[in-house]
C-alpha cells in the first residue's frame, strides 16, 4: 500500500476557509430566501391526493386556487412502483386544515376531474404549537448526541488527552451538520423528519472515522514517545487515509443512487434524505482528516506554549 505524506496540518487553513465560504453563503440564501421547514417543525396541514391517467399541474393548481383561500405549495410526485401518482397539497406555518375543509376540497377536486378517480390519499396535521415541541425535542436529542460524543471520546482516548480530542471531534462534526443543513438551503430542500435521521447518521459515520485516526494516533505514541504532535498525527492520518477514502466512496456512491432513484421517479421523501446524506459523507470525510486532527494538534501545542512559559 502506498504510504502517502500529505501534511493536513497545512491543508487546515485551506479547508477551514472552504467551509467558511460556505456557511457564509448558505446564510445569506437563508436569509433572503427564508428556511423550508416541514409541518412537523413548523405546524399545517399536508394533504396527498392519488389519481388515475394524466392531470396537468396547471389544471389541478387552478381548482385548488378557486377552492383554498390560503398560500400552498403543489408538488408532484409517483411512487416507487411507479403504480401511484400523486399530488402533494402542503400548508406550512399555519393553523391544521379542518376536517371539514379538506372534505370539501376533496370533493371539488373530484368533481373536477371526474375520469382520473382522485381520491384522498395521505393526509396530516399538526399545530404550530406542537410544531415547536418537536423541534425543541429533536435538537434535545441531537444535543445529547454530542454530549455522549465527548464522553466516550474522553474516555476512550484518556491517554493522549482525552477531553481535547473530544472537543476537537465535537468541533468537525458540528461542521458535518451545518454543512447538512446548508446543502438543504442551497437545494430548496424541506428541513423534515429526515433531516434529523441525516445529522445522527452523519454523527456517527463521522466520529467512527475520527475515532480511527485517533486510535492509530495512540498506536504511533507508544511507538514514537518523543515525536512532535504534529508529526505524529501526521503519520496517523496518512497511515489510514486510504481506509477512510475508500470508506466515504464506497458508502457515497450507494447513497448517490438513492439520489438517482428519487430524481427519476420524483420521490421527494427520499430526495430530502439522500442529497443532505450524500454531501454529509463528502464533508464528514474531509472533516476528520482534515479539520478534528489538525485542530487538536493547534489545541496540544497551544498547551505547550503556555506550559513552557509557565
């Protein structure tokens, strides 16, 4: 196997200014263009209905327009099979459609488009209210993700200063998110329950490639006792750069034909999954090659400079 010397300690500067540029451009578009959040964050009503045949979008958003007073967005969708076409009806940010309201739609759509057989397919409402406890409650438990992060981190590397390079490895995977969460807003993705299956994924595929280069950065300090950190986490991360290459591609090129399927048969439920993962497998690569490492090395020599001059 090749054994490569690439120095990531200079390649952090460059990969920290990447991220940079792009988490200052992914706020911009969100706040110009605002965040699309699903009903369960935000509250509404999300409403699917199945036909036969062919509807133009323009006819079905017509009826919708004459029957619906109240902004909405129409999507159009067919599953997998490829047996069941429908059209998502979704009201985000606002008080859950009646009962009776949604029967009434239902039956002018029908009325309207009589030879297709539109029938209620899905429908789903949640208050704004609600909306905002599970939010709370999802990031509860991305927070007490990180949490665990940094105790099993700290425990596990207790030798070669645990609690650092848990903060270090908190730090990376704080990126992997964020940048999960901007591929969401450069998109126009919906930020849904899938987002949050995407960010505990990306945690742990991640802090699994972190830990590795970590264990073999223990490995190389008994063996090397007296090598400067740099160097030595230098000659850690190139001992398994290609593991970790090969891992990010292998488990890449399965998700990007998750991305395939759902942009051929229009499967946004699984669009809003496999972009946000594919991007969070790039960056969760780069980041602990190129950003937990090099920026515990900063954190050990910052240490050391204030030790010497003590």
């Amino acid at each position: 196997m090749r054994n490569f010397k690439i120095d990531f300690n200079k390649a952090f500067k460059f990969v920290i200014i990447a991220y940079a540029l792009i988490f200052i451009v992914g706020t911009v578009i969100a706040v110009i263009g605002g965040v699309n959040l699903d009903i369960n964050f935000r509250g509404g009503t999300k409403i699917s209905y199945s036909y036969t045949g062919e509807i133009a979008e323009k006819d079905f958003d017509a009826v919708i327009k004459d029957n619906l007073d109240s902004s909405y967005t129409l999507t159009k969708s067919t599953s997998l099979a490829g047996d069941t076409k429908t059209y998502d009806l979704a009201l985000v940010g606002k008080e859950a459609l009646s009962a009776e309201a949604q029967e009434a739609l239902t039956t002018a759509i029908a009325k309207k488009f009589t030879d297709n057989e539109v029938k209620l397919y899905n429908s789903n409402s949640v208050s704004p209210t609600m909306a905002g406890t599970f939010f709370i409650k999802s990031m509860v438990a991305v927070l007490i993700t990180a949490v665990f992060v940094v105790i099993y981190v700290g425990i596990r590397f207790k030798r070669i200063g645990g609690v650092s390079a848990a903060l270090t490895a908190l730090a990376a995977l704080v990126f992997d998110v964020l940048i999960t969460f901007f591929v969401c807003i450069f998109f126009r993705l919906q930020i849904d329950l899938n987002f949050v299956a995407v960010v505990l994924t990306i945690l742990g595929y991640s802090l699994n490639d972190t830990i590795v280069i970590y264990d073999r950065v223990r490995e190389n300090k008994r063996l090397y006792p007296d090598m400067e950190i740099g160097e030595l986490v230098n000659l850690s991360i190139n001992k398994v750069f290609v593991r970790n290459i090969v891992t990010t591609v292998t488990t890449f090129l399965a998700v990007m034909t998750i991305v395939l399927v759902s942009e051929l048969y229009g499967l946004t439920t699984l669009r809003t999954f496999a972009i946000p993962m594919a991007f969070g497998l790039i960056s969760g690569g780069i980041s602990s090659l190129c950003v937990s490492g090099p920026l515990w090395v900063i954190w050990k020599r910052s240490r050391e400079k204030k030790k010497a001059k003590a």
